[in-house]
C-alpha cells in the first residue's frame, strides 16, 4: 500500500467512528520527549472523551510496523522534534499506507529546517531576519562583522527553542556555537530582534487569531513555553485589524512556501520599526495546557476536544491507494 495527498478528500466527521481505531504517537526519543508525553496524553485523552477509538503508541517503545498489525486507521501525530516532526516518521508512514495528521515528508522535513524556511520565505516574499551560517570559528569575526551585536545563535533543525543562545559578547559567540553545535553540525546565526513576538496558528487552510507572547526570560525559550507561570499570553493580540490580517497572510504563505498542510504554526518577531520578521513555521506545535494553538483555538469557540477532532480530520487528506495504482 502506499497514500496519495488530496486536500479535496479532507472532510468533516459526523461521528467518531468514521475515523476507525486510531494510534495517538507520542513520547519518542528527541530531545522534546517530556513535552511529547504531555502533548500525546492531553490528545488521547480529548479523543476518547469524544468517543473516538483512541489509543497509546509510543515509537521508542514499540516498532511503527506494529500499526497496521494492531489494525490502526490512521495516526495523530503528537511527537515534537527529530525523528517524529522531521519528515523520517511521515516517510514510515506513507510506506506501510497509514493515514496521518499534519504535514506530508517534504513539508515536515523543510518546517524542521529553519534554515531552509527562512530561503524559501523569502523566495516568495515573506520577510525573515538576516542571517548566516556557522560553520566553526573560522566564521565569527565575518559573522560579527554582517550581523552586528547582540545576535542568537541556532542548531538548524531542532525544536524551535532548543540548543539558542543570545550572544551580547564577541568572546561569547564561541560558547553559543559549541551549545548549538553539540545538537548538530548545522548552525547559524540573526541578529537579535527587539519587538514583540507573535504567533499565528493555522488549522485546516485558515489562520487563527494571532498571539502575543511577553516573558521575563530573555527569550521565549523552552522553560517558559513549558513550565512557567509568569510568561504571558494575548490573544487577542492587540494588532489593528489591518496588521492581523497581514500577519495572517504572511503566516499562511510561509506554511505554502514550506509545502506544510493541515495544522500547525508560524512564529515572528517585529523588527525596530514593528514590521513581522518570520521565525520558522512549526508543523506539529505543543498540545500542552500552556501551549498557543488551543488557546488560539479557545479564541474562536474550538475547545480543546473539538481542536483535537478537527485535527484528526486533516488524515483524510492522506489517502490509500489500491494495490498497483499510482497517484
């Protein structure tokens, strides 16, 4: 068996067992597990209180082979990072012809890359800050020349808080790169944004109304996405009208651009002057009770369970071609 992407087939479910039994995947081996765990059992749980077939897969635990053995429908996707969020898990997925949430391999892959989102971007005229790439210390003195002090530094496809480091120092910047580096070999470097950040979340081609994040970290960073009490969020996010619906539309042609379908989420900084710079996109976002698609959701009447449903429906955009046909 094999699937073939068909946005057309996406539909809305009238009854839970249209979707058949279904495997929630979560926990995995990234560095982003913990967070899997948290995301995959607030889903499995919101499935099952709509009565939905729902069921616990943990890949580190079990072989994905094992899907279509236990007679698995389709899967909802709650893993975070490399090997669940990258592309690789998709892949297996489309292989053994089962059905599942989110992002195909090319637009799990490239969302992974914020290097490669930041060139496709702006390729098609969504604005991202500059940016260079690290290759080792023969680098620093060209990069601190170009992007000027303060900066941060990023591993290229990890979670999109892990392994940063602000540099305000010239003799810091060595430090920032070997924290990066220890993730991957890919690394670079922005300058440092001042404005305000925002995030728009997008669920099945629409963009949800836009968030404001404040924390008294020195950015949004994995602790205070995660754990802490005192990061704030604004949603509504207190842009004009017009402002909104340009973010919005930046946020929906990143997720084209990247070849991202179904749900997911893109993240900016305003620049000095207060225009949207692009971080990266995020195509399998936190499912937490802290994290910013529900909340988005809430905004527009979707609560939690019903977030989680309209997710599982984007699966049926994924489907199985008969034995020997090609798509």
């Amino acid at each position: 068996m094999r699937l073939s992407y068909d946005p057309r087939a996406m539909k809305r479910a009238g009854t839970p067992q249209e979707f058949g039994r279904v495997a929630v995947l979560f926990g995995g081996t990234s560095s982003e597990r913990e967070i899997s765990l948290l995301s995959g059992n607030a889903v499995l749980a919101a499935l099952k209180s709509r009565g939905v077939d729902a069921h616990a897969f943990d890949p580190a635990e079990r072989a994905v082979t094992e899907l279509t053995v236990a007679g698995f429908a389709r899967v909802w996707i709650a893993l975070h990072g490399p090997g669940g969020e990258d592309g690789t898990l998709q892949g297996a997925l489309e292989y053994l012809g089962v059905p599942y949430t989110g992002s195909g391999v090319m637009g799990s892959a490239i969302g992974m890359d914020k290097l490669r989102t930041k060139r496709l971007a702006l390729a098609v005229g969504v604005p991202t800050a500059d940016f260079a790439v690290l290759r080792g210390p023969q680098d620093f003195e060209a990069v601190l020349e170009r992007l000027k002090l303060p900066l941060i530094v990023k591993p290229a496809t990890q979670g999109s808080s892990v392994g940063m480091s602000k540099v305000e120092r010239a003799e810091d910047l060595s430090a920032a790169f070997a924290a990066a580096a220890q993730f991957e070999t890919l690394v670079f470097a922005e300058p440092w944004l001042t404005g305000s950040e925002y995030t728009v979340s997008i669920l099945q081609g629409a963009a949800l109304p836009s968030i404001r994040i404040e924390t008294p970290k020195t950015f949004y960073d994995y602790e205070a996405k995660y754990f802490r009490s005192d990061t704030r969020y604004y949603c509504p996010s207190g842009l004009a009208a017009a402002a909104e619906a340009h973010l919005a539309s930046l946020a929906l042609a990143a997720f084209e651009a990247c070849g991202a379908s179904g749900w997911g989420r893109a993240d900016f900084m305003m620049d000095a002057a207060g225009r949207p710079q692009l971080l990266e996109i995020n195509t399998i976002p936190g499912m937490t009770d802290h994290s910013l698609v529900p909340m988005a959701a809430r905004a527009v009447g979707i609560d939690f369970p019903e977030l989680c449903w309209r997710v599982l429906e984007t699966s049926f955009a994924r489907c199985v071609l008969p034995q020997g046909r090609k798509g």
